[in-house]
C-alpha cells in the first residue's frame, strides 16, 4: 500500500490525520500490508511512470509483484472509503 503525498498539502495532511491514525481497520493495515508514505519530488527515486498522478493524496493498492490489486483512491481518502477498498483488496 502506497500513499503518494506531496509537501504542504493540506488535504494530504488532513487524510493522514483522519484515516491513518485511530481507527480499527489500522491493525488489518499493519497485518496485512507494507504501508510506504512517499512524498512527491523526495530526493529518492520511486517508480513515478508506475504511481503517476494528478492528485493528491493518492493511494495505490499493490501485491507483491508491484501490480496493482485495486484502482487507487485519489484525492480526498476517507475512513469509510478505505474500509470498502480494504475489503475489495484483500
């Protein structure tokens, strides 16, 4: 799981807060997925042509093969939205 952020984003600062932190499903996040935060522009590399975006927040669901198991969430990512893409991706 691949959440693409870019610096003083308001909106991706707000996902954070209201999605990633206290809320049930985190666990099942923590069991079952490699969570990776990556930053638009960061000083390392990450596969831009493989996570590209218009918007952000965007958050891209892959196996281990790097393919895509579920089209991202792009844009606003609310509790309730992820709980559904959760168990679709699983």
């Amino acid at each position: 799981m691949v959440l693409l952020i870019k610096k003083d984003c308001k909106p991706c600062q707000y996902s954070i807060k209201t999605t990633f932190l206290n809320q049930p499903y985190i666990k099942d996040i923590n069991d079952n997925y490699i969570s990776v935060i990556v930053t638009k522009n960061q000083k390392e590399s990450y596969p831009i042509e493989m996570l590209y975006t218009f918007e952000y927040p965007t958050l891209f669901f892959l196996d281990n093969r790097e393919l895509f198991v579920c089209n991202p969430i792009r844009g606003k990512i609310a509790p309730d939205k992820l709980k559904s893409y959760l168990k679709q991706c699983n």
